[in-house]
C-alpha cells in the first residue's frame, strides 16, 4: 500500500498501525480499503495478536506489511512493534482500530491539520456510530470517582451526578471547531512521530484499557492534543468492559496502573491540563 511520496523524507508521510485480535477479514478488508483511498504515501502494518494467521492473506495483498504475533500481548505492545520500525522515518503515525472506517479524504485533511499546526502533537477526528449518533470519546482527564461513576453507576449516576458526567465528557463545550482535548481516544490516533520520539510510546504494562489515556497525557505534556470536529470516522465501539467479566477485570487493573502512575487525588498537571480543555484552535 503505497504511493507516490510527496514530502522532503526518505520515509512514508503517514505509517499506520493496526492491531487485530480475532477480527474478520471482511473487517480488515474494509478497513485496508479505507486507508487506500488517499494521496498520501502511507506504510500499514498490522499486527495479529490472534492464534491463526488468518488475515495474512488479506493485509498482504493489500501491500501491507503483516506481523503475526501467536498469543495476545496487548494493545500498547501491539501498536509498538509496529511503530518502532517506522518511527525514525515517518512525519506521522496513526493508531487505528479495526473497526474503524472513513472516507478518502480524512488522512489528508489530517496531515493538512498537523502540517498548519506544528504546535499539536496528535490529533483525533469526531468519532461516530454506523447509524450516525456520535460517539463522546473526547474527555477530561478523569478522576477515580469518575471513571467509578461511568462503569458503576449507570443512567443512574447520569442523573445524580448529571453535571459532573457532562463535564467530564466535555459536553460544557463547543465541540464544533477543533479545540484543546486533554484526554482522547485510542481507536483513531493521527500523533506527531517527533512527539512520540520525545514522550515515548505506549505503556506495555497496560494490557488493554487506560494506555490510550496514558499516551495522550504524555504527548499532551509536550505538546497539544485537539479535537477536530471537522474530520470525522465511523467506529464499531465494543464496550466490552461492559458486557463481559474478564475485560472488566483488565479495565479495573488498567485504570489501578494509571492512577499509581498519575495519582488519585493529588494530580496538579490533571487540573492544569484540564483548565486548558476547550481552548480553539484556527482552521
């Protein structure tokens, strides 16, 4: 999966990672389509954290490169065999979910975004459902009690606690325009290759849960992380926390791991880098 390069580099504009556990070719294959649509030169890798080698097939005759990893080792550890080859030569990386999809113009719109920006150290599109409800993946850095809130406490913490629910997923704010975002998601993350070389990469010591939160923390110490409003993607969004026992074992260990690293209640850069949420940025 390649094309014609069009920046002074010896490597790719973009170097994209995908790590797949189980998933369907037909997912892979939609995806792989997605990210061929574009101008840009971009390298994929994907990387499979399942028992079979099912998809390398597929990622393979899409020109991309396949690594098949026999056991799962997770999220963060996935994504950065991958980056680690590329990290050196490419201006940008994209942490993408499988189960994401979008049109041949988000990548562009993207690099556009970053290149006017040199100041923004990633950045992450609205991110919607496939009936077109989005979904609210942009947030505060979160307290314990606000992660408590959302898994424990259901519709009816959003209605006690309906004020702080709203803040913490930056519903006080206009979200039309791109803006500071302290806390962004996984599942679609465009990163600044100097940033990442200067903060480091994903955490391996989460597993599954939280890294996303980690890494965007750390790139944001550095660096601005934005919200842009103005790309957009569709994501499938499991929420498998909350339907099955073991995932939501991996996300209370995940979310015990980042607060020892953070701190539960004393977090003096949580609140600085909260104050700054919403702060706009010129298109």
């Amino acid at each position: 999966m390649s094309h014609v390069e069009n920046h002074s580099g010896s490597g790719p504009d973009v170097a994209v990672s995908i790590v797949a556990y189980r998933q369907s070719r037909e997912e892979i294959a939609a995806l792989l389509h997605s990210l061929s649509r574009t101008g840009l030169s971009i390298q994929v890798t994907v990387v499979d954290n399942s028992e079979a080698s099912d998809l390398r097939e597929i990622v393979e005759a899409a020109d991309a490169t396949y690594i098949h990893v026999p056991e799962n080792i997770g999220f963060g550890a996935g994504h950065n065999l991958a980056i680690r080859e590329t990290l050196s030569r490419a201006k940008y990386h994209a942490v993408i979910n499988p189960d994401i999809s979008f049109d041949s113009d988000v990548l562009q719109a993207l690099y556009d975004f970053m290149e006017l920006h040199p100041d923004v150290g990633q950045v992450m599109p609205a991110i919607y459902n496939s009936d077109g409800t989005e979904q609210r993946l942009a947030k505060r850095l979160p307290t314990p009690f606000d992660l408590f809130m959302r898994r424990f406490l259901g519709p009816f913490g959003k209605k006690i606690f309906s004020h702080r629910w709203d803040r913490y997923e930056v519903r006080d704010l206009d979200l039309s325009v791109p803006c500071e975002i302290p806390c962004l998601s996984g599942c679609f993350m465009f990163l600044r290759s100097s940033v990442l070389q200067q903060v480091g990469l994903f955490d391996e010591r989460f597993f599954l849960y939280m890294e996303d939160f980690d890494l965007c923390r750390r790139v944001g110490s550095a660096s601005k992380t934005v919200l842009n409003p103005k790309v957009a993607v569709t994501h499938g969004y499991q929420k498998g926390s909350y339907r099955k026992f073991r995932p939501l074992l991996l996300h209370l260990w995940s979310a015990t791991l980042y607060f020892r690293k953070w701190g539960y209640f004393r977090d003096d850069s949580r609140k600085q880098r909260n104050l700054r949420c919403g702060t706009t940025m010129p298109l």
